[in-house]
C-alpha cells in the first residue's frame, strides 16, 4: 500500500515512516525538504498520486496566534483537495488532548480549525488525539522559565513517549477509517508541575519550579481536566523514567 506521511522527517514522522517501511508498505516521507509543501502546494499532487491512506504529522513553524491559525487552516485546505483529486481513503491527523477545551490558545484555535476541515472534507478520516509528549519537556520547562524559576500550573498531564505515538500513528494508517477522534495518552498522570521538576532534577539543572495555577500553557489557563484524557484512550507503555534512560539523559 502507498501511504504517503506529510510531515515525515520530523520527530513523530520519521519513526511513523520507519514503522510502515518495517511492514513493508509504500512510503513516502513528504516534507518542505523533499520538494512537498503543504503551503504553497508544490509537489502534492505528484506524491498522492496512487496512494491509499495520508498521514498529516506536519506542525506550525510558528506558534503565534496568526501564523498558527494561517498554517493550519491553508495546510489542510491544499492537502485536503489533493487528496480528494488523487482518491486517498483515508486521511489521518495527530491533534492534542484538549483541543476542543483549550480556546484560549491560538495554538488550540489552529487545531481546531484544522479538525474541522477534515471533518467537512468528505474523505474517511481518523484524528488521532495525543496527550503531550515526553520530548517537550524541555520546550516547556523553557517557556515557563524567569531567571532560574520554572512558574508551571500544577494541573495534571499524561506524557507520552513519542515511540509510543509513532506505534499508535502506523497502526491507525494500517485500520480502516473510524470517521471518529481516538485518543491516546501517556501510562502515568501526574501534575505538570512534579513532572518538570523531576525532568530538571534528573538533567542536573539548577532550576527552580513553581507550581502556579495562573501559570499559563500556549495561553491557556489549565485545571485537571485540561491534557488528560477521559475518554477510554490507547495507553502507551513507557514511563517517564524508561524514556528518560533512552532518550533524554544529559550529555
């Protein structure tokens, strides 16, 4: 089967992509840097022509309100149309637990538009709702930093590795349509909060971190139901220690 993974050199893409390669499928990892823009429309049509399924893992380069929204809503509109030229049965989207609830962010705002437009595109589709991932951290121990205090909410996440996603994203590719979302999350909820904290501790960083529920994520005040998920998801496997050991120890 041709399957064709917009978005495929980044992190979740390209461990998708070696994933469907392993059980023998047709891929094509299509990114900006392979000649595939999304944007502008450049090299779509040629990579799905005779493909079956569309996985769309690409994400925003830009988190600004605008330029998120602008991304989401053309990217989906161009893929959207070449793959109901070319014939896809099935399209497939990774979006983020707690779209729907976390408006306030103008990155939920793009990812919400982006659902809808699959939902109204007329193609069998599966959105795969993720928990955040393990792999970010840092990203967001960073964007909550001021001087050597870590100001995060305490509310409580669902990590998840992104091995984990990978295996969930190759094995939706693989299912037939659900037309529904699903949702997957991480095996262990804990407060944000704790889990930076133990993020920084175990990567030897002086940081401080303070729970604070005013503290705000892409924007969005949180509580405890905000980026977990109740809603009888996959489960990955690994915890935050067996990740860490792989994947994320200090150099």
């Amino acid at each position: 089967m041709k399957i064709v993974v917009i978005g495929g050199t980044g992190l979740i893409g390209s461990k998708t992509v070696e994933r469907l390669r392993k059980r023998g499928h047709d891929v094509i990892a299509a990114s900006p840097n392979s000649g595939v823009n999304t944007i502008t429309g450049e090299g779509l049509a040629e990579a799905l022509s005779g493909a079956e399924v569309v996985l769309d893992l690409a994400n925003s380069p830009s988190f600004e309100d605008k330029a998120v929204l602008e991304f989401f809503e053309t990217s989906g509109r161009n893929l959207l149309a070449a793959e109901k030229a070319a014939g896809v049965k099935h399209h497939i989207a990774l979006s983020v637990v707690g779209t729907e609830r976390l408006q306030e962010s103008g990155y939920f705002r793009g990812k919400l538009a982006q659902e809808k437009l699959i939902k109204a595109s007329g193609i069998p589709y599966t959105i795969v709702h993720s928990t955040q991932f393990m792999e970010f951290l840092g990203g967001i121990a960073q964007s909550g930093t001021v001087g050597q205090t870590v100001h995060l909410s305490p509310a409580y996440v669902q990590p998840i590795a992104s091995d984990d996603v990978a295996d969930a994203m190759a094995d939706v590719a693989l299912s037939a349509p659900a037309n529904a979302t699903l949702e997957i999350a991480g095996p262990e909820r804990v407060r944000l909060s704790e889990l930076v904290a133990r993020y920084l501790k175990a990567m030897k960083d002086p940081r401080i971190v303070e729970a604070d529920v005013e503290a705000r994520y892409f924007g969005a005040r949180l509580n405890d139901q905000s980026l977990v998920s109740d809603d009888n998801p996959r489960l990955g496997s690994i915890t935050f220690e067996q990740w860490f050991a792989k994947s994320a120890q200090p150099t």
